[in-house]
C-alpha cells in the first residue's frame, strides 16, 4: 500500500491549493443605463452590445 514517507509541510500542501481560488466575477456598471452587467454580454435593460441595437425590449 502506498504511503508518505513524510508529512506534507504546510507550504508544499499550500503550493498545491494555489490554483484553487474562486475567480473574480467581471462586472461592469453600463455607461448609458448605469444598471450592472457582465462584460461581453446584452445589457439585458436596453438590449444593446457594442452600442448597437441587438434586442428589441
């Protein structure tokens, strides 16, 4: 059976974690409505992307 030979220090278990972190969320506030959005995406009030009319709300 396979087993550490040593105990794994705090700063190599660390090492390890480093990558496990909860990503930061891009939220933008819109210029011309002020309403929150993800970048990249429909701003859902307005229906506009890249200051032109996609959705007809």
């Amino acid at each position: 059976m396979a087993v550490p030979k040593r105990k794994t220090s705090k700063s190599r278990r660390n090492k390890r974690r480093s990558h496990h972190r909860v990503k930061n969320v891009n939220i933008l506030e819109d210029k011309k409505t002020g309403e929150y959005r993800l970048s990249h995406h429909i701003d859902l009030k307005s229906g506009f992307y890249n200051g032109k009319k996609i959705l007809d709300i």
